[in-house]
C-alpha cells in the first residue's frame, strides 16, 4: 500500500497544534492534523479554564514574552473566533497581606491598565476563551484523522514516515505533556497536573475572578440559574510517583477512567477546596457540580515554551565532541532534525501563548525569520551538556 504523503503533518489537537495548523493553511491545503482522541482539546486544551489574564510582577524576559503573546493572541482570537472570546476583564485579588505588599511593587511594572475594583485590580483586557469551539473553528478547513495513535516517526528518503503509514515533507510534533515521540534526553517536559470544576448556581457573575483559584464570569440557563467554571489545581509529579508518559492524555478524565491512571486523577478533594477558595473570592449560593475536567499542563524546567527544529544531540555531539568539555559552539551549528518542529512547553498558558508561537514558527519556517532564542530548543541542549559535563 503506498502511504499518504503531505506537506505538512501535525501531531497533537491542542491549542498548540489547531493554531500551528490554522498559520500554515495560509500557504498551502496539504496539511494533517493527527490526534489519538476522538476530536480537538481533549488533552490539557479540554481541562483549561482558558483565561487570558496579564502576568503581574517586575520586568523580564518571561514576563515580556507572555505580555507580548497576551496582547497578540487577544486580537488574533477577536479576529478570528470572535464568539468563543469573553473580554469581559478579571479583577486579580491578592491572597493576603503580603500579596498585597507584592502587588503594590509591581504596580510600576504593569503593562496594562487597570481599576480598582473588589479588593483587587481589575483589567478590562483580560477575558476568557471557550477553549473547545476555538479548537475548532481554526481547524475546520483542515483534513483530520483523529483516533489515530503516532507510535512511530522515522526519516527516510527525506520525509518522515508516521507510523509507516503517512508521509510527510516536514512533521510538527504538538503532543504536549506526551513526550514519548522525542528521544531527546535534553527535552524534558514535566507534567503538571491540573483540575478544574463547571459548577451551576444561583449567583451571577459579570467577571472573571483571580485570587488562589480563578472564577470565570457566569452564562446564564434557564430557569434562573448560571454556570461558570472554577480552576484550577497544580500537582507536580514527584520522581518515582510518575504517570506512564502514555497516560499524560486520558481525554476528560472521569472517575472510572482515573482507576486506570496511576496517581493524579480528579480528586473530590479538588472539588471541595476549588469551592472553599471560589467562596473566598465572590458569593457563590447553591452550586451544584456538573462537570469535573483534569489534564496535564506541560513544563519546560525554565518555563519558558519550546519552539523551533529540535537538536540531534548525538550527532551534534559527534559532530563537536569538545562541546562536553566546555568549548563553545554557535547554535547556528548544532545539527538539526531535518524537517522536524515542535511547540511545546507552553505550560499553564498555552491559550496566551499558542497563536502567538504559532505565528513565530510559520515565518520561521516558510520565510526563514529568526526565532527568540530564549523559546528555541537550543537552550535546553546547552543546558543539558553542560549539567552532563559537571556529572
Ligand atoms: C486544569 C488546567 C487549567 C488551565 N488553565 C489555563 C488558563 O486559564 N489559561 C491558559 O492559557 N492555559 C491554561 N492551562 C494550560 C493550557 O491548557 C495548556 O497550556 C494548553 O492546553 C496546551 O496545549 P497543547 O496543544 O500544547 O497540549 P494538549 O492540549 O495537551 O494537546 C496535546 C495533544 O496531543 C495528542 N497526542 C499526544 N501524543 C500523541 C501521539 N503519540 N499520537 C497522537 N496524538 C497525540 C493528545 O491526544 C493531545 O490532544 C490550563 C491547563 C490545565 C490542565
């Protein structure tokens, strides 16, 4: 049987991959989008509560890059997925006295306007996105084959074979807190969990709210009552306690489906703080869970998101053996996987992040513009050979 080819294939239909896929549809309709569930956002992208809220605190390199994502990916959803954006602002409340002390120095360092407003610092900017339907729209001119489990990737003849099944010219990997696709011992994504809880109550609510947990504005049912959402939980994985990389992706985990899973699932507990903390923050009076949502976020080990051709390290390293001992070599020549990119990383703001990445990869890869080094892979190798170096 002769496999499939296309330009370009995509695996993962997260946030990450349906914007990545949406870029690249400007120039060319030979694109896949590949996911092993049934359907866009059923990994961390499903379990978000998908706020778009300013990173407040002094200026650097990270907090500029999400400010410059925020203000993008704002516009570029407005643009595009207009009525699955709620730009209806979020008061961000400090959590007791010494928070306040904090929010009170970084008052010089905001890069958005503000008010005051329930105790708190209300930005009109801010908003919250229906994660699902954006997945959707950006990939509804895109050929899918979801249920589809990528197990293998090799290069041969200068396109990558998936699964010995389809071809592809150049393969983007979006796989999120799944990283069993690269054998880079340099890329290490840590999986933080996270839950997060639909509740129906009597309360309506005109904005989103920030304290220890987020509380997003309230859509009004019938019969006088209002759902909104309340996230989310962080659980770090420590070593030994880990998830099977494989099980970093059970879609929508329900109850039954968490006795499969090793340690992190959707906890009752979860739900009773998310609610204890809800009640902190506004007045909330008979609420009845409907839904329970847990995915894993996944981390680069300095936060910030990883874009760009990943590194070969063992033929870099061949390549340049004095590498291990110390001498420098120019990124530019690192030797690369021909044909091979990933967005990933994109931690606990993949939805600020992903459109505004998305569009740094497709120039970079149709136009050749550079990349930020601070989000290339390229760090991550550095790091790694010089962490190997002093072992
Ligand atoms: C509880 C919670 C709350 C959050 N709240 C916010 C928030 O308020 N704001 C915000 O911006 N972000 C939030 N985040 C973070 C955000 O959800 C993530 O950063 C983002 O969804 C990551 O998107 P992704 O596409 O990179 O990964 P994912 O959404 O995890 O997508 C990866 C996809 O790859 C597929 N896949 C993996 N391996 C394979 C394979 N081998 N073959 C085929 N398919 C494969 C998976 O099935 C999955 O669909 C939250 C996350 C969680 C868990």
């Amino acid at each position: 049987m002769t496999e499939k080819e296309y330009d370009y294939i995509i695996i993962g239909a997260g946030i990450s991959g349906c914007t990545i896929a949406h870029e690249l549809k400007k120039h060319t309709d030979s694109i896949l989008l590949i996911d092993k569930n049934i359907d866009v956002a059923q990994g961390a992208s499903g379990a978000a509560g998908a706020f778009l809220s300013p990173l407040l605190g002094k200026a650097n390199k990270f907090k500029d890059l999400v400010t410059d994502a925020l203000k993008y990916s704002t516009q570029f959803y407005l643009d595009n997925t207009s009525e699955y954006i709620d730009k209806c602002g979020t008061v961000r409340i400090p959590k007791d006295q010494k928070d306040q002390e904090k929010f009170d120095s970084y008052i010089e360092h905001m890069d958005f306007e503000y008010t005051a407003k329930d105790g708190g610092y209300f930005f009109e900017n801010a908003s919250v996105v229906d994660g699902y339907n954006i997945c959707k729209t950006l990939i509804k001119d895109i050929q899918t084959q979801f249920n589809f489990d990528v197990h293998t990737i090799k290069y041969k003849n200068n396109v990558w074979h998936i699964n010995n099944q389809i071809i592809a010219k150049k393969l983007i990997l979006t796989t999120g807190a799944n990283t069993k696709l690269i054998d880079e011992k340099y890329f290490n994504i840590r999986a933080v969990w996270g839950q997060r809880i639909v509740v129906e109550t009597t309360s309506c609510i005109n904005v989103n709210y920030h304290k220890e947990c987020s509380v997003s504005r309230s859509i009004k049912n019938n019969k006088n009552t209002y759902t909104l959402s309340i996230g989310a939980t962080h659980h770090r994985l420590v070593e030994g306690n880990e998830i099977h990389k494989d099980d970093t992706n059970i879609p929508k985990m329900t109850k039954e489906l968490c006795t499969q899973c090793s340690n992190v699932c959707i906890s009752a507990d979860d739900t009773k703080n998310l609610i204890k903390k809800a009640k902190d923050i506004t007045e909330l009076e008979d609420i009845k869970v409907i839904n329970e949502l847990a995915g894993a976020r996944a981390c680069s080990v300095d936060y910030f998101p990883i874009v760009g051709e990943l590194i070969d390290s063992k033929k870099t390293i061949e390549e340049f053996p004095y590498l291990v001992n110390g001498t420098n070599v120019q990124d530019e020549r690192f030797s690369k996987f021909d044909n091979l990119y990933v967005i990933n990383g994109v931690g606990g703001r993949g939805y600020v992040l992903a459109p505004y990445l998305a569009k740094q990869l497709s120039q970079y890869i149709i136009k050749d513009e550079k990349l930020y080094d601070i989000i290339t892979p390229n760090r991550l190798f550095k790091r790694w050979v010089k962490k190997a170096r002093k072992s």
